[in-house]
C-alpha cells in the first residue's frame, strides 16, 4: 500500500544501494589480465603439474645458485587449471569471482553485525576504491577472502558460539588453503590470537583484582584450540619449514627485495595520487574518529587486529587493500553504535528523528548515483583512463600489458640463443617460450645478486655489451612503457652491433649484427629516421579505441626516447 511504501522508503532505498554497491563492486572486477603476476602463476602452475615440486630457479638463467619457495603453489594451480578450463576468459571469471565472493562474504559480515543495510553498503561503497588496487588475479586475492572468512570464524567462537564444530572445521579448511596461497597467511595467527588473547587477558585481570580464581570461559578454550590447530595446519605444505619462514625472510629480508613501487608508502611524493591512495588518505582518519566515539564499547581484539595491519599500510601501498578489508570488517558495527545513540539522543525530537530519516534517504540515493555512474566509467574505461591505470573493461587478455606478438616473432623466426629482457616482461617469457627459452630475470626467481646486476645494466653503471659477452646474448627484448628499459633502448638503437627486427606498441626487439642473424636483419631490420619497416602513420596491429590511444601514447615515449 502506498501508507507502507512511505513508511518504508529508507529501506527500499538502502535496498537498492546495496545493489548498487555490488554491482560497482563486480564492474571494478572485470577488467583484462594485464599483472606480470598471473603469467608467472601459470608457467610455475605447469610446471608443478608436469614435473612435480622443486625450489630450483628453473625459468631464469640470469640468476646463480637461486632458490625460490612458492608458498603461493596452490593458487598457481588453481590459475592454471582455469586457465585450461576457459582460457583468458577463465582468469578473468577467476579474478571477478573471487572479488565478488569478498564483498559478498564483507556485506553479509556487515550486515549481521550492524543490522544495517544501508551502514554496511556505506562502507563497502567506500573501501571498494580502495580495495580495487589489489583486484587483479594475484594471490593476495585469494587471501583477502581466507582473512575474512577466519575473522568471521573467530568472531562467531568469540560471540557466544552454539554450533562450534562446522566453524571449526571451515577453519579447518581455510587455513592450509590460505598458508599453500600467499605468505599473508601469518595475519590468521593474529586474528585467531587476538581473539583468544581478550577471554584470557580479562580472566587474568579480574583475578588480579578481586583475587578470585576466575571461570575460565569455553570460548577461551575453543579459540586457543583453534589457534593451535591453525599453527600446526599452516606447517603443512610441499616446502616444509621453509615456507613457514619465507614471508619473514621477504619481509625483514635486504631493502633492494623491496624497490618495487608497492613497497612506497601510499601517501609519499608522487607525480600524480590514485584514487586508492586518495581514499585511503580520508578513510583511516575517519574509521580512527569512530572508533574513538564508541571507544567504550571497542572490541579489544578488533585493535589488536587493525594496528599491525594499519601500520604496514600507512608504509606500503600493497597493504590498503586488506587495511580496506579489515575496516569493511570492523566499521559497520561501530557506525550501529553511532547511530543508536542517535536515536536515543533524538528520541523526544520527531523533527530531528524526522530530519535524520531524510538524511539517510538522501544518503542512499547518493550511494547509488555513484555507485551507478563510477560503474559506466569503468565499463568505458574512463575511469581508468583518469587514474592512470593500464587496466581495460572485459575479459581476456590486455595485449598492451604484456610482450605477446614480440615472443610470437621470437617463435615464429626462430630466433635463437639466449636474450636479455626487461624485469617486467620476464614472466611472460617464462610462461610463452620456456622450456625452449629462458628468460633473464622476473619478478620472482632471482636473488640479490641478479637483481643488483640487472639494475646496473639496466642504469648503465655495466656496459650491456659485457653483459652480453657473458651470458652470450642473442637479442634484447624489452618493455618500453617500463621508463626503466628507455636509456638501454637509447644505446642499443645508436649500436650498430644491435639492429631492431621488431617493434609494437609495448615492445621492441633488438637482434645481434651476426654472420648467422644478417639474412633476418637485411629482411626485417627496422630504420625508424626513413620508415625502413615502420609505418609512422598506422599502429602495427588493429586495436580498441582505447588501446589505440594508449598505443600512439607508448610509441611517442619511445621516438622521444631514441632522439625521434
């Protein structure tokens, strides 16, 4: 009836913000793979299926005496058998799944402990432009998930738990998965201890006081059981010890394992700031303020749970993402305080209570035209666009971010011997051309040693033709989009011992002045000053608008960069 919808309009609303919030939530998950990380998934995936487990740095011939421990081997065969399963499009439902199943799990969280549509879909509204920065298929994915489900489980044994043994057994299962996917399986000890630690701690304190043996609660009881039971199942795994180790190897190992771009500090000087960086900038603040107005009824698990987490993301960007997730956790309960006390503040006020209605309608409705128009931005891919991000709506894979038609004319001429390439571009080799050919370096089987020596070629500091006598190279393929490869670029093309045979709109492909390369050079050497098998007014292959934009963008980075 139409006394019923005017009464409960807010709930409709909220209602369809909710939606709103998923249906944002799923556009910002379906973008192309385009991350160095999924490639390498799959080459080690393979692998694993075809040769079983080893520590060996089979795919790089650049590194000496190199060991590696995946402790990410679970999801690198989860990558590759939906790869196998759907291809490109597979990754990418992997990828848009995973992200969905995260909010879904994060809302249905939400909303139990607030009883609040509209407060979950608020917070979910806004850690989602920061969550977005850790999207693609990486194995940090995965392990957003097992955080929420193990801070889920623990809570509900914390509560006042009546069917212990399915939460028990999820743990169960969430645990070996998370410690087999990626090395933040250390923070599931922090969340179950912290948990268990409060029972404890109150127990002790009230001893302390009234000098009473105290109760020691089930609870208590079923959270350490857990906790040591998750210790045990986080040991079990192909490496052994030494995977229990490596995140604090990698973590508290040489600052140089640590140059990459998402060990910076989300807020240190940029040339521009991401939306990510931006949001997170307002939202810790904000969840601080909230927490501190209900810091009587503050769970003191929950803080023992956000500080560390807090911390590594105030100083590394790669951290937001699950800082974003744990708030999303945490904040819709305390936003239920708020505003309960509102409510008996204005109790004896119907215009207050009456003005606070209007607002939370106003609120949903903001929800959703935002939420709808970021959506269309995305699917155009002006959202991307204007936060700098190489990312495309769809499914498949983004051609602009990997060296595809490179390697396929690396397949197609034969070209032989071993070649130098970029950091970037190295798991896609190792993926596309291994076991016929290694690659140099990637961003995961290399020690100190390699990657110090691939830095000074890379900066100049070694001459790249020693590099080359050593390792007796064939060719140089290289990512130009990466500004790191571009002085490299500059000498090779002024080197009449190097000849570019091929160039695209991310990649270019220098090949050695031989005896047994010169038929290939006089056929397919490439004169960019004369448009000597370059065409200065057609990109080299048909592509999307927006690839196309991005294309001209690259190719003018790399004209300037060899003085055309």
């Amino acid at each position: 009836s139409f006394q019923n919808i005017k009464q409960q309009w807010p709930i409709y609303l909220a209602t369809i913000a909710a939606v709103a919030v998923l249906l944002l939530v799923a556009a910002f998950a379906a973008f192309k793979i385009n991350d160095p990380d999924t490639v390498h998934y799959l080459a080690n995936g393979r692998q694993i299926i075809q040769h079983g487990f080893s520590t060996a740095c089979v795919f790089s011939f650049g590194s000496e005496s190199c060991s590696i421990v995946y402790n990410e081997w679970l999801f690198h065969i989860i990558s590759y058998g939906a790869y196998n399963l759907g291809g490109w499009a597979g990754l990418g439902l992997l990828q848009a799944g995973l992200v969905i199943g995260l909010y879904a799990l994060l809302f249905i969280h939400g909303f139990k402990r607030s009883k609040s549509i509209l407060l979950t879909s608020l917070v979910l509204f806004t850690t989602v432009f920061v969550t977005m920065e850790r999207f693609m298929l990486r194995a940090d994915l995965l392990a957003m998930v097992c955080f929420v489900v193990v801070f889920w489980c623990s809570q509900y044994l914390s509560d006042a738990p009546h069917r212990v043994w399915p939460v028990v057994g999820l743990l169960a299962l969430t645990r070996p998965l998370w410690a087999n996917s990626h090395g933040s399986f250390v923070f599931g000890w922090i969340i179950i201890g912290a948990f268990a630690a409060i029972p404890v701690f109150n127990l002790l304190w009230n001893k302390a006081r009234s000098k009473q043996t105290g109760k020691f609660e089930l609870k208590s009881f079923w959270l350490i059981a857990v906790g040591a039971l998750a210790l045990l199942i986080s040991a079990i795994n192909p490496y052994g010890i030494q995977a229990l180790l490596w995140p604090f190897r990698f973590y508290f190992g040489p600052e140089a394992f640590h140059s990459q771009l998402e060990f910076a500090s989300p807020f240190a000087p940029s040339d521009f700031v991401r939306m990510a960086s931006n949001t997170y900038f307002y939202l810790v603040p904000a969840a601080i303020t909230i927490l501190l107005a209900q810091f009587k009824k503050v769970n003191l698990a929950h803080l023992l749970i956000l500080v560390p987490i807090i911390y590594l993301s105030l100083s590394h960007v790669r951290y937001i993402a699950l800082g974003a997730v744990a708030l999303s956790l945490i904040l819709p309960e305390y936003l239920a305080y708020t505003q309960q006390w509102l409510m008996q503040q204005w109790a004896n006020k119907p215009k207050l209570k009456a003005t606070y209605t209007l607002a939370t309608g106003l609120l949903a409705l903001l929800i959703i035209i935002f939420s709808m128009t970021t959506a269309r931005a995305l699917v155009t891919d002006k959202f991307y666009l204007s936060d700098q991000r190489s990312r495309q709506f769809g499914f498949g894979l983004s051609r602009l971010s990997y060296p595809v038609s490179a390697v396929e004319f690396i397949k197609t001429n034969n070209i032989a011997g071993r070649g130098f390439n970029d950091y970037g571009s190295g798991t896609y080799v190792n993926w596309a051309l291994y076991p016929d050919k290694q690659s140099f370096i990637d961003g995961h089987t290399y020690t100190l040693d390699s990657l110090n020596y691939y830095n000074a070629v890379i900066s100049g500091i070694i001459p790249y033709n020693d590099m080359a006598n050593k390792f007796q190279l064939n060719y140089f393929l290289l990512n130009y989009v990466n500004p790191g490869s571009l002085g490299l670029i500059n000498k090779l093309y002024n080197d009449p011992a190097w000849v570019p045979v091929y160039f695209d709109e991310n990649s270019v492909i220098f090949l050695a002045a031989t005896k047994d390369n010169l038929p290939m050079i006089q056929s397919l050497g490439i004169d960019f000053a004369n448009d000597n098998n370059f065409d200065s007014t057609k990109l080299t292959t048909e592509y999307t608008p927006r690839e196309s934009a991005e294309g001209w963008a690259n190719r003018g980075t790399f004209l300037s960069a060899i003085g055309l």
